[in-house]
C-alpha cells in the first residue's frame, strides 16, 4: 500500500510505502474507492523493486507486456508522468 508521507496509516494486513508521487496520476476515481491503474502499479513496482522484490517486479512488468494488458509505450509514458523515466530505464 502505497502513502502519502503525511499519512499516518497502520494496517497489519500491508506493509506501507511512504511515496512523494502525486497520488492523482494513474490512479482511478470509483465512487467508493480509488486503484492505481495497471501502468502505474508496474512502474512502481519498478521504482521500489527492492520493497517489492526484483524478481516480482520483473515479473509483474513480463506478465503485463506478454498478455497484451499494457504496451511499453503506456509504461514509458506513465513513468515520464510520475517523473521517474530515469530510475525505470536503469
């Protein structure tokens, strides 16, 4: 679970992320909730692999280009919108 760093949030059930990004790029507005898009969920997976794990990280991106769930081109374009294109291309 990603939070702002403000946030105060406690939960047994997720490890939290304290994360600068603006919390309203690749993020969907539902009437009761809101979800990263899929694009965002890898880029940061990306960005905090040794949180998240390398290996699950690669993974996770593997996964969403090889079953046509997102293109590199939505990944680049996301990661260029949370300003982190550099720590993804590395």
């Amino acid at each position: 679970m990603v939070v702002p760093p403000s946030t105060k949030a406690r939960s047994s059930l997720y490890r939290c992320l304290r994360s600068t990004h603006d919390p309203q790029i690749g993020v969907e507005e539902h009437p009761l909730y809101r979800i990263a898009t899929l694009e965002r969920a890898v880029v940061e997976g990306l960005i905090y692999a040794t949180k998240v794990g390398v290996m699950n990280a690669v993974r996770a991106a593997r996964v969403a280009l090889t079953s046509h769930r997102t293109t590199d081109t939505k990944l680049h374009d996301m990661a260029e919108q949370l300003g982190v294109l550099r720590a993804v291309l590395k």
